[in-house]
C-alpha cells in the first residue's frame, strides 16, 4: 500500500495538462496510405527529480495525424544504441516513441559491475523508479503527434521489471510489455493495475528461475489481472538483443541472442498493440 500511495503521489505531482483535442478512430498505428514514411529522430530533454535526462524520440513526420505511442525503457545498461533501434522500429510500424534515460545525463554502463550499480536503486527504492518513470512518460505526451488515451510502455531486462512495477503501481497506461525482464517486484493491487500485461519470457532465462515465473503468475491470477506469458524455447536472458552473444562471451554472462524469439516476441507486442489499442 505504501508503495501504491507514493506512486499516485507522485502521479498527481507529475501528470502534465493535456489540452490538445484528440479526435481520431481507435485502433492501431498506421502509416498514412501513398505518403512517404520519414522517420523523425531527436533528442530530448527532461527533467527527473534533480536528474536531468536525455531522452531520444522517433515518429514518423509524413504523418500529421495523432497516433498511439510508447515508452522504451532500456537494459541496465542504459540508453544505448539498442533501445534507440527499437524505438525507430517502432516508429516505422506507426508509433511515436520515446527511449527513456532512467539514469540521467545520458549515463551508460560498459560493465555488468557498473551496469549494477545503476541499476540496484531503482530496484530498492520504487519511488525513485516511479519519479523517473513518470517524467520520461510526461514528456512523451507532450508531442503533438501523441494520442494520449493510447499509451504503452515496453522494457529489456531491467526495462522489463522497471514497465512491470509501473504497471502494477497504478500508471496509466494501456499496456506494458516486458522483454526478459525480472518479475519480482513491487507487489500488485487490484484497485491499481489497470493496464493490460504481455511477458516476452526466455524459457531458458536462469537469471529469471522459474519459480520466479510461477511467483509472478499466482500473483497476477490472485487479483484476476489481464496478463499474457509467453516463454520462447531454448531463449536465454537478453534474447531480443542482437549484441547479447557478444556482451555474454566478453564478460563471462549467460545471455545470447535468439533470432527466432526476438521475431516471435516483436509480432506478439504488435499483436498485443493491436488489442490494447482498439
């Protein structure tokens, strides 16, 4: 409950006022039919708590018409090539997105040790996950091309568990998305969760064990959330990261990219988008 408060604590403080009228048919992004798609790429700053962030946003500029978007929180790595890619992906099947900063000051780590560092107090201290969370979100919705009743956020690894707690937390969202991410985390409330759950899990993921999965499920099925778990054969940890097996070799790390469920997990959240955002 205490993390619940602090989380609609922080919303209220955090919510920008959204004036621009919204007056298109539901469904999902499309691309305008006959026109040119141009992906727009800038680099975007925000403020979080005393943390001043460099976010990187992708859409495509042929189109003028408002249209879903979504939040990329990245790997414990931070905001490297990677979520930038996936970002312009996303803006190719129609999306405005923005690749959130969660450290600060374009911070990256080129090491597990330091990656941890980073990482560990967003995962103790779910406020400041939260603060980080909502400024990245705030800032998206503040893009003209953003239609703000359709909204989802999607995460890597630490993104993953980062997208879950948001979630779970009570942000308003439609949908969140989870690639390989852990599955702990804040504890869910019924009277909060709102948005509509898809786990891209590895089925041979050891640093997310099992019994971590059947945790998460009891969890989601005990306050009757709308959630959708998909485990992908033979997938370890960081499977949709085309630089896993590379990273895992270099540092000694039980990661490796799978082609196969980087292209089953991509067409679930496009199928998953498709449902969230009728």
């Amino acid at each position: 409950m205490k993390h619940a408060l602090l989380f609609l604590a922080l919303l209220t403080v955090n919510i920008l006022v959204i004036t621009s009228c919204n007056n298109q048919p539901a469904g999902t992004a499309d691309t305008p039919k006959g026109d040119t798609v141009i992906i727009k790429e800038e680099t975007v700053n925000y403020t979080a708590d005393t943390a001043k962030c460099i976010g990187f946003v992708a859409y495509n500029e042929a189109d003028s018409a408002k249209r879903p978007a979504v939040l990329v929180i990245p790997e414990w790595w931070g905001l490297t090539d990677y979520p930038k890619m996936r970002a312009r992906e996303l803006a190719k099947l129609g999306y405005i997105a923005l690749a959130a900063d969660m450290y600060g000051n374009g911070t990256i780590a080129d090491s597990p040790s330091l990656a941890q560092k980073y990482a560990t107090p967003f995962y103790s201290n779910s406020t400041l996950a939260a603060t980080r969370f909502m400024a990245a979100l705030n800032k998206l919705k503040t893009f003209p091309q953003v239609d703000t009743t359709r909204i989802a956020a999607i995460g890597y690894c630490f993104g993953g568990s980062m997208v879950l707690n948001a979630a779970k937390m009570g942000a308003p969202l439609n949908g969140v998305v989870s690639f390989h991410g852990d599955l702990r985390g804040v504890p869910a409330d019924k009277n909060l969760l709102k948005a509509k759950i898809l786990v891209c899990h590895g089925a041979a993921d050891s640093f997310v064990p099992q019994e971590q999965v059947d945790a998460f499920k009891k969890q989601m099925d005990s306050i009757g959330a709308d959630y959708t778990f998909k485990a992908y054969a033979d997938a370890t940890h960081a499977f949709t990261n085309p630089k896993a097996t590379e990273t895992g070799q270099r540092f000694s790390i039980p990661i490796k990219y799978n082609a196969a469920a980087d292209t089953a997990s991509w067409k679930d959240m496009q199928e998953f988008f498709g449902r969230i955002f009728k």
